[in-house]
C-alpha cells in the first residue's frame, strides 16, 4: 500500500484538518534541538543533504482524542506505517529523527485542564507541565519535579523524553515515583488503551515513545513551599562542590536545585556577571524558611551569600533558566561547540572524580555538580547502597570534534565513572537502560509490527 493511500485513509479516520503532508508542515515537526550536540547536528545535516529537509517524512497527522489517537494507530498498524510521537519537539537527544517513510503523530492538541485528585494532578499527553504545576499551585500544592522547560514541554513529552529537572535534588527522577500513572495507548491492530501503574511504568519512562503512545499522564503533589533563588560565589570549585554535597547529602534540606559550577563557566550566565568577582558559583532554590542556616553553611565553607529574588514573582531571569537543560543554552554562548555529558559521581567523595577530570583534561572540559536523590539512578549507576547521587554534567569544549567526546568517554571507563551519552539516538547506547531486554519485550507486546519509533531500539527483536 502506497503512502498516499495510508494518508488517505488517515483524513476518513480522523478528517482531513488532522492529516497534513504539506512541506512545510513537515519541516515544522521535525525541528528539535538536537542541535546542542555536535554528534546528532552533524548526522542530521548529512540526512537532510541526502535526503531534503522533510527527511522522506510521509505526514504529519495530530489527533485531538484518545479515540482519535486510537483509529489514528489503527490506520498506521494496517499500513506498517512507522510512527513518531512528538509533543512540543524541546527534546535535544535527537528523539524526533524519524526514520524516512514515517509519519509524526503531533500530539500538542490532545490537551486540557489538569485535574486535582487528592494529591495527584491529571492531565492529557499535549498538556504543558507548567499548566500541571499552575493547577496544583492554585490548591497550595506543587508538583515533585519540574523540566525547565515546563513552559514550552507538553506533559507525555517530558515523560517520554526527559528524565529529572528542579525538584531532582529532593525527589529524584521519573524512574523514582515522580510519574504514578499513565495512559497508552497501543500500536495493535485494534489498538488498547493500558492504564499503567507503579513498576508498570518503568518501559514508558524515557523510551522515546518505542513502547505506547501516552494519552494521559499523572503525577504527584505536594505541598508548595516558599522558594527563593540565591547564588552563593565560592573562592574555588572544590568548596562550592563541598556545599553542594553537604546540603544534598543530607535529607534536610529543602531545594529545588544546588548545583556547582566552576569559575570558567560562570561568565556564561549574564545576567549574574556583575555580582561576581571571578570564583566558583552555586546556583540555588531553596525553602526560604531554611535560608539562614544555609547561608551559615555558606559561610562556614568561605562562601559568598548573594540573595537573588523569589522563585515566584520575580523580577530579574529566572536561576531555573541556567539549570538543569536549560545551563546548555548559556554554556554554548560561551563555548559554541561544547558537547555534553552526564557523568555520575560516588555521592560522597564527588571531588575524586573531578579532580581526576581536571588534571586529565584542564580547560577543555568544564564541570557542573549537583545531586539527584534518586535510588532508582543510584541502583543503575553501582551506588546502590545509596539514596542520592552526584549527577555531573561536562561540557566538553571542544566537542565538535568526535575524537574529543571520545577521549573523555574512555577517560571516564578508565576511572570508573559510569557516563549517560546523550549523543546516541539509541536507547540501547545511552547508558541509561540496563534492562534493554524489558523494554524490548514490552514493546513488542504493544507494538508487534516494531512502527513505534523504530531506530530507537536497536535490534528490537533481540532476545528479551
Ligand atoms: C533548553 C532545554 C532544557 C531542557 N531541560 C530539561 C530538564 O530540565 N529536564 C529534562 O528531563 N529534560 C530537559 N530537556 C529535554 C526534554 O526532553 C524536553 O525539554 C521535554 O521534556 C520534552 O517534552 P516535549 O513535549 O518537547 O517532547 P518532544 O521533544 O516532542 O518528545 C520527546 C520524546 O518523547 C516522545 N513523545 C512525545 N510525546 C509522546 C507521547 N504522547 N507518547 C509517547 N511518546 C511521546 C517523542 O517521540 C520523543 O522521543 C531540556 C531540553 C532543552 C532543549
């Protein structure tokens, strides 16, 4: 069956406002921001030079229901039409690369009011997660965990392709009870839909939309507290990194982030420029009720205490702006081709691993440090005996070069740092999956035909 005839019945199956196979449409769905990693910019430009800037994409079709979302799959089954979920396109691991012949399923229309139940908020796959966190804010609650890019990121979106974000250093990750249930809905030939709960998340979670499309997300509350933003300036890297430790560590303290930088990187974030005076920094959002004993830990450790502003309602740029994905964006003002890769420290000795780094590397490769309290990743990474982990992020300068992201990989091997490489398009490459065989068994009991965003597992019908 041609593509014409699969779009065709696509418009019976959904009407023909939700199908389109216009140009322009499709180049607008493919665009993601892969290019923060040199590796994926690169192999996509090679794609688009042999292919044109649709990348052979078939259409684009954008259900508005559950129901729509299910005869859409139908169709796709009955044609073997691979298929590419995409909610807002924010991702920057290269997740909405389809293969040529596929179809992108936009799913920003399938939105609506988040809803509160007792200390859940609900709501469907487009909805952004900032709407989550504004509902759950008008009754006093806030959500565990936040991507930085709440306001632009649908909700299934984050799910599928993100992992952590503020709220990480507190409660963990999505592995680890920030998600309590979802909607999917399977690539059968009379699709499913599966409510999923628990450890029955676990194939969903950061796959990249292989194992079910997600048409509902759910996740926790709890109550909101008074954040404010502050940036502490260390005389060096090694005590803002100890501070780091010290108010992750324990369980005490409440934050939304802490996260270390070195001396070099702080020119990059502007806006904080004339505060500084050249040494290490720590950006922070914390429970304002603890920020007096904080900033006498500060001092303790020869920190400057610089209060920024609340973390609502104010003023100047946000600190969520510069953390988490979004320090990728003020890091490549001041290193246009720096890569990035997440390396994982023992929790409690994170200065081993960096000063190692250091020494091997210098200049050319620049750290952040900050803490993720997440058993789940402790357990992936060989800290299992731990509750929280240092979750590293170097940029490597000069990372338009393979060889250099290469060099740091087998840097990091050689001293035992376990590396989450995001500049893979493969799940099975990234580091993050130790049980592929699960997620592969998972998907090819939704998705027998492999139409799910094939490519992304390899060997899909390996043994599980
Ligand atoms: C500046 C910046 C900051 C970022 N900050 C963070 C951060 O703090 N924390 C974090 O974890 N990530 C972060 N990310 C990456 C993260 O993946 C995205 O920001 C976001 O969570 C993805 O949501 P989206 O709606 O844009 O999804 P998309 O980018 O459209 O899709 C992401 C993946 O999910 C799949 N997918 C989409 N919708 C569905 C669905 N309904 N069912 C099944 N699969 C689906 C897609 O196929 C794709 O593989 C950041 C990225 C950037 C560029």
């Amino acid at each position: 069956m041609t593509a014409a005839r699969a779009l065709s019945d696509l418009r019976d199956a959904i009407g023909p406002d939700r199908v389109s196979d216009h140009p322009g449409d499709l180049a607008r769905v493919l665009r993601d921001n892969s290019w923060l990693s040199p590796v994926l910019s690169d192999l996509i430009e090679q794609r688009r030079s042999e292919e044109g800037d649709t990348l052979g994409l078939v259409g684009v079709a954008a259900p508005a229901t559950e129901e729509e979302v299910c005869r859409t799959l139908a169709v796709a089954v009955r044609h073997r039409l691979p298929l590419v979920p995409r909610g807002s396109g924010t991702s920057n691991f290269g997740l909405l690369t389809p293969p040529a012949g596929s179809l992108v399923l936009d799913l920003r229309r399938l939105k609506g009011e988040p809803t509160l139940d007792g200390e859940s908020v609900r709501a469907p796959a487009g909805t952004l997660q900032g709407a989550l966190e504004a509902a759950a804010s008008a009754a006093g609650r806030e959500l565990t965990l936040l991507t930085t890019t709440y306001a632009s990121a649908t909700v299934a979106g984050w799910v599928a392709g993100g992992h952590v974000g503020l709220g990480s250093s507190m409660y963990g990750s999505t592995w680890d009870g920030n998600v309590t249930s979802l909607r999917v809905v399977t690539a059968e030939p009379e699709p499913r839909v599966l409510e999923l709960t628990g450890d029955e998340l676990v194939p969903l979670i950061h796959t990249a939309g292989t194992a079910g499309v997600i048409t509902e997300v759910q996740m926790p509350t709890v109550r909101a507290r008074e954040w404010t933003e502050v940036v502490v300036e260390f005389p060096d890297f090694e005590a803002a990194v100890a501070f780091v430790r010290e108010s992750s560590v324990d369980p005490a303290w409440a934050h939304r982030v802490v996260t270390a930088q070195e001396p070099a990187l702080m020119p990059a974030f502007r806006p904080l420029a004339p505060l500084l005076s050249g040494g290490a920094g720590v950006l922070a959002i914390i429970d304002r009720a603890q920020s007096g004993a904080l900033a006498a830990m500060a001092r303790r450790l020869g920190g400057r205490w610089i209060d920024w502003q609340p973390w609502r309602g104010g003023t100047r740029p946000s600190l969520a702006s510069m953390v988490y994905g979004h320090r990728m964006l003020w890091v490549k003002k001041l290193h246009p081709a720096a890569a990035f890769l997440h390396l994982y420290f023992d929790p409690l000795e994170p200065e081993r691993a960096c000063a190692e780094l250091k020494r091997r590397f210098g200049e050319r490769v620049v750290l952040e440090v900050k803490y993720v309290r997440s058993p789940h990743l402790c357990r992936v990474f060989g800290f299992a005996s731990h509750q929280t982990i240092a979750a590293a992020v170097a940029a490597v300068v000069d990372g338009g070069d393979p060889g250099a992201i290469r060099e740091v990989l087998d840097a990091c091997a050689e001293i035992a740092v376990p590396v989450q490489n995001p500049h893979t398009g493969a799940l099975d490459d990234s580091g993050l999956f130790p049980d592929m065989a699960r997620i592969r068994a998972f998907a090819r009991a939704v998705d027998p035909f492999g139409i799910l965003n094939p490519g992304k597992i390899r060997e899909r019908s390996g043994a599980s």
